[in-house]
C-alpha cells in the first residue's frame, strides 16, 4: 500500500495533533495490546511500560515520522537502529500485523471523532509503508546472519566485578560452535525468565571485549531505579539488571541473540585517523570492546578515552585502560571523576578532573585530536552527558558526520 500525494500531505498535518496527543495514543496502544496478547509481554520491555519511557518514545518517533514523512532520507538512522533492535529480538513480519491493528486502533480511542476515515485510510498507509521498509531491511539482516536466527542457549561460564554497579559476564555458546565475529561497539540480547513478572524479558548488553570465537563477554550495570541525573525522571528497577547480578550464578543458562546495533567502529574500512572515545557511566562498555579491539590487530592509530563516572567505586575497567595507556604509546586517557572522596581519590592518579565532563579543560590536540581532520569520536552515555559532549564537539568544529552517539534505553540519540 503506497501513499498518495494527498495522504502524504494528511499525515503530515497531523503533526501537531502527535505532538499533542501522541503519548496518550501510545499509551494507549501498549496497554491495549499487551493486555489482549499477553505473549507480546515476552518481548517489550516492562520496565519501560512502567516508567512510560517507551510510550513517550513511539510517540516521538510517530510525530517524527510525520514530520518527514515525505523525506524518510532523515529518518534512516532513527530506522536503521530500530531495524538492528528489532532483528536482535527475531521480531517476524506477523508482529507488524498485530502493532499495526492496535496502534490504529489507538488513535481512534484517543482521538474520537477527529479521526476522520481519510486521516485513518492515510495513516493505515504510512504505517505499511514504513512498516514494508523495516521487515525487509530486517529479513536481510537475517539472511546474512548465517545460520544463527533464533534464540540460542548460552552459559555463564564467569562473573566479574568490574566496579561497585557493573559486573562482567562470560558467555559460552551451549552447542559449542564458533561464535560469529561482531564490530566493536555492537550488542546482545539477553533473554531470562523474570519470576515475580512471570514472562522473560530480553535486554540490549553492549559487547565489551574485542571478539572471541569461543565466548562474549558483556558487562552490565545494575539499575536500582534511582535515576541520577534528573530528580524529576520517573526510573524503575531493571529486571533483568537485577536478576543476573543476583540471581544468575556461574553455570546457569541464559538465552541470547546474536550481535547486532548499528553504532560500531568499523575496523574493516582501512584508517589512520585517530579514535576518540567519550562515555560516561556504563556506556564505558562498547569503548572497553572498541578499545580491545583496536589494539588486538595491533592498530597504531592514536586513541583517546575519555571517562566521566560519579564516584571512583562505580568506574568500571579501570586497570584494563591504566594498563593500555602504559603498554601502548598510541593511547592517553582523561577520567573526570564527579565527586573524589577527599584524602581517598588522589588527583593524577585516580582521576585527572572533577566534576561533570568538561571538553573545553581537555588537551585540543592530545586528548581531543582536533588537529586532524579525519578523527572519529564516539560517545556514549546519558541523553544529558550525550547531548552536552555532542554540542560541545560541534562548537569546535566538528563535523556532525564524524560524531557517532549510542544512547543507553529507550530513546532518541540526541544529536
């Protein structure tokens, strides 16, 4: 079903009608739908239904897809990343089916007699037109995915602590076949029974080592619900953040998707360009794997890392960069501490700077590599941290197109 030029023209101006009532309508959506096909619970994430965090994002991302509904060229990363998720949680074409009746059924609850048959007859359209869109990017994600394209059994072969909030995980594959190679920077999704929800829930872990033919390694923070940077931000503790650090001991099974997500460095595409790599928090764990990976194929290009973590408790991977930056002459690091316990956290040694994430007390061309056009960087961490390191990076000059940004949960990249 393609649009027409007039139901383009309809979708589009029901773009401040979104931004209005787009929440309510996706609210909406969620509720009816996980209540009359209670399996979809498997697969949505409940914490997110609780706190409302996904209800807001789809009604982003439904005011977005009006706004450029006659230029989805905009869209493409927004849907790519969408496409990534998607495949990483084996999402079938029947899904789109399902969605797509009660999302429509939605609009009509919520918006009553204002749903007119040709705004619902448009929106029906653009829907299966964005829809046909990601089903067919997401069949040929999985035709490249070999053989592996359903949930596989995984055992926790060891658990590490890498700091007070996250802990490491070994995985190795049950059936013991070579594990296919990732791009550092990718993710898993894990899947495990929650018993007080009685459903399983998967969750995205970023990939946190270079790759390895016999395991993975991810490293998960734990949620507690208590949201950090914003009083006002309603949180929820992770389910499954919870039961892996408490619950999930050496030996038990989990089950996992193969690796997937579109934020990455690509080390296939031959460079010399320096790689800076900013992260705040838990978003520390693609750099680890970037960083890995880098110097496994003995990469001489010139890497900075640049950390920002609350406490020095809650930093994560601290011996693994002390000890790159002192074997390996190509890599410096910069770590802003946000509160260092006086006569405790030693200034030079433990951290280098207080306080949130500041670009503008960095070294331009040492920790920042402004001197060279063609570094990347790459940021990971809060939509706060995200969105402050990004317009800091713009305001010295660099291109949005080398700016590459990863945000944790559900949610735009504010970039």
């Amino acid at each position: 079903m393609s649009l027409t030029r007039a139901q383009i023209e309809i979708v589009r101006s029901t773009a401040p009608i979104l931004q209005k009532h787009g929440t309510a309508i996706t609210s909406e959506f969620y509720g009816t739908m996980l209540n009359a096909v209670p399996k979809l619970n498997n697969i949505f994430n409940q914490a997110s239904q609780a706190t409302g965090r996904q209800s807001t994002a789809l009604a982003g991302a439904l005011f977005a897809y009006a706004t450029h509904i006659d230029d989805l060229g905009a869209l493409s990363p927004a849907v790519e990343k969408i496409c990534q998720k998607h495949a990483s949680l084996f999402v079938q074409p029947q899904h789109y089916e399902v969605v797509g009746t009660y999302l429509l059924r939605a609009m009509g609850t919520v918006l009553g007699a204002a749903l007119t048959l040709d705004i619902l007859e448009a929106w029906e359209a653009a829907y299966w037109q964005l829809a046909n869109i990601m089903t067919k990017r997401e069949a040929q994600m999985s035709e490249e995915a070999d053989e592996w394209r359903d949930w596989r059994q995984f055992r926790i072969a060891r658990k590490v602590p890498e700091s007070t909030e996250i802990t490491s995980f070994y995985l190795e594959p049950v059936d013991g076949e070579a594990l296919p190679a990732f791009l550092p920077g990718q993710y898993l999704s894990v899947k495990t029974h929650v018993p007080r929800l009685g459903y399983s829930q998967p969750r995205q872990y970023s990939l946190s080592d270079a790759p390895h033919p016999e395991r993975y390694r991810i490293s998960v923070s734990r949620h507690s619900g208590l949201q950090i940077d914003s009083s006002n931000a309603r949180e929820h503790p992770g389910y499954v953040s919870n039961l892996l650090h408490d619950d999930r001991q050496v030996g038990d099974i989990v089950t996992v998707s193969r690796p997937a997500g579109a934020f990455y460095l690509d080390l296939v595409v031959s460079s010399t360009a320096p790689v800076v790599l900013i992260c705040s928090g838990v978003g520390v764990t693609p750099m680890i794997s970037m960083l890995n990976s880098l110097l496994a194929r003995k990469s001489s290009r010139r890497i900075s890392f640049i950390h920002r973590a609350r406490t020095t408790g809650v930093r994560a991977f601290v011996e693994d960069i002390r000890e790159a930056t002192e074997m390996h002459a190509n890599v410096t690091s910069v770590v802003f501490i946000g509160t260092p316990v006086d006569g405790q956290d030693v200034k030079g040694v433990e951290y280098h700077f207080a306080g949130n994430a500041d670009m503008s007390v960095l070294d331009k061309k040492r920790d920042l590599c402004l001197h060279d056009e063609g570094t990347e960087y790459f940021v990971c961490g809060t939509e706060a941290f995200m969105r402050g390191m990004g317009e800091s990076l713009k305001g010295m000059g660099v291109g949005q197109e080398r700016i590459n940004m990863e945000v944790f949960g559900t949610g735009p990249t504010p970039l």
